[in-house]
C-alpha cells in the first residue's frame, strides 16, 4: 500500500466520480484508476461500485475513515517538516558552562530574541561533559563548552573554536601563597581547594594536571557557580583553580588575589558545538553565528591574547 494510492482512493471517495477525482488531483484519469486499482489488488477485495457514479463499497466504507486518518497524519509530518526548513521551530534549548550562561549568553539571547520573537529560548547551566552527552542524545541544540576531543570527535559533531583561556589561581588575601613571588604546581600540593563538581569538565582537566605532576589534589570542596567559588575563597581557608574569564570579574575585589601558575601553563579551549543536521535548521543556524561572533567580539576586549 503507498500514500498515492490511498490520496486516490480518498479523491474518488470525496468527488465520487474518476474523472474528477483526476482533476482534483492534477493527473489524468488512468493515473488515479491505476492507482485505485493497484489498492484494490493490495486489499484483495473491491472499494467502489463502478456503475454511474462511483460509490463505495463495503470495503471502502470501512477503509476511509482511515485512509483519511493516514492521509491526514502524512500531512501534518509533511508540514512540521516544511516549518522547520523555514524556520518556525517552537523552541531552541542552549546549554552552557557556567561562565557562559553568567556572562556571555545573556546579550546573545536578547538579539536572538530580537529575530526570531516566535522561539522560545531555554537555557541550561550544565558541565561541558554532561551538556556534550545530552547534546549527543538529542536533548539540546547547542552547547557551549569546554572541548573533549573524546566526545565532540565524530561526523555528526559541528564544533566551532570559540577562544583558549588561561586557568589561574584565586586565593584570599591573606593566604600563604599570596605573598611568594613565583607559584608552581607543586605549591598547591597540600592546601585544601574549592574545585568543580564531577561531570564538569574544568573539574577534569586539574585533575589530570595534578595526575601528570605526579601531586594529590586536595578537594575539600566541591561546587557548580562561579560566585560560589568567589565567596568560598573570601573566607579564607580555601583556594581555587578558575578560568581567567571570570576572574578578570574579581581582580578588583581587595579580598582576593588572582595568580598565575609557572609552567606548565594550564589552558581551557571553549567552543560551541551542535550537529550537522540542526546547522540546517535557520534559527539554530543563525543562534551559532550570532553567538561565535559575540562572544569572540568579547573575548577580543577582555582577554587580547585568547583568540
């Protein structure tokens, strides 16, 4: 059984004769018999009286409510598909390391809101090795991250570099540490720090770089916001390992001391990922080059060096 025949089927039904049946459907009257007949020869049984006008049979009877039921399901797909080639999508779902959805989504969200009023933006604060997964999944259509090569290297994945950042050390003023005029690695080896909840992937890139030193990480606290790291370190028992983005927030602040670590330096890259089959869809489209061109635009102001 194809759609066709079934589109026939409900022509003839609908005008009760062939002919006009033909007409309604722009081919010639063989096209739309052969049809109905090829559905007849399916079914095995016939669905019209073909003497005078063409009236159903009990077989047709029982067979347009659903013919009407398959056809109108066809078309409804047919148009959700054509909307979203054009882009009237209902909604768009963002998620975003913490930096980004604090600092760097809310003008982008605001000039998306701008063009496409009708979408419905939502957005969630995810770490970049969890936003990757449920992006992966279908949950979201873009991601702004930290990049893992392991989850964004595959055919599907779009992946636009967005700008590389150093990872420096916020401390209170008064710690130890604050007053040596060179920091290493090795520094940090036995102060307790505030570090970043599992799945979040600046969480896994210090520790990997304390693995490859050969030192313990001393995680005596474990959060997910930036400002929560802020507060933490203010009350002066705890440091941290944070993004320069942020940081540049808080060298201002006269409780904290912002510092770099000799080598190896410790860098993040942050990109934006979504798919190659939500790129076509012109609202996502235009969201991804909005976003790239912003935050790169702000990046270029606030960290010269990280493009």
């Amino acid at each position: 059984m194809r759609l066709e025949q079934l589109q026939a089927f409900l022509a003839v039904a609908e005008t009760g004769n062939f002919q006009q049946a033909a007409q309604k459907c722009g081919v010639s009257q063989s096209t739309i018999s052969r049809q109905v007949q090829s559905l007849e020869a399916t079914m095995g049984i016939s669905l019209f009286h073909r003497q005078g006008n063409a009236k159903l049979t009990l077989g047709g009877d029982r067979l347009l409510p659903h013919a009407k039921k398959i056809c109108q399901i066809w078309a409804t797909a047919t148009q959700e598909l054509y909307d979203l080639q054009a882009g009237k999508q209902t909604e768009l779902c963002v998620a975003g390391i913490p930096s980004a959805c604090a600092y760097q989504l809310p003008p982008i969200l605001q000039r998306f809101a701008k063009s496409y009023p009708n979408v419905q933006l939502r957005v969630t604060t995810l770490g970049s090795d969890r936003a990757l997964k449920v992006l992966k999944d279908g949950l979201i259509d873009i991601a702004i991250v930290m990049n893992n090569p392991f989850l964004t290297a595959s055919a599907e994945m779009v992946v636009e570099r967005l700008y590389e950042e150093k990872i420096q050390l916020l401390l209170p003023k008064n710690h130890p540490l604050s007053k040596k005029e060179e920091l290493t690695w090795k520094d940090l080896h036995n102060f307790p720090q505030a570090v970043f909840k599992d799945g979040y992937g600046l969480q896994r890139l210090v520790q990997d770089q304390f693995n490859r030193q050969g030192l313990c990480l001393n995680a005596a606290l474990e959060l997910n916001s930036l400002e929560a790291f802020r507060g933490v370190v203010k009350q002066g028992s705890l440091i941290a390992l944070l993004p320069e983005t942020f940081l540049v927030e808080v060298t201002n602040d006269p409780e904290l001391v912002v510092r770099s670590l000799s080598e190896p330096c410790l860098t993040r890259e942050i990109v934006l990922v979504t798919t190659s089959d939500r790129i076509q869809i012109p609202p996502i489209q235009y969201f991804c080059k909005l976003a790239a061109e912003m935050i790169q635009q702000d990046i270029s102001v606030i960290l010269p060096n990280a493009l």
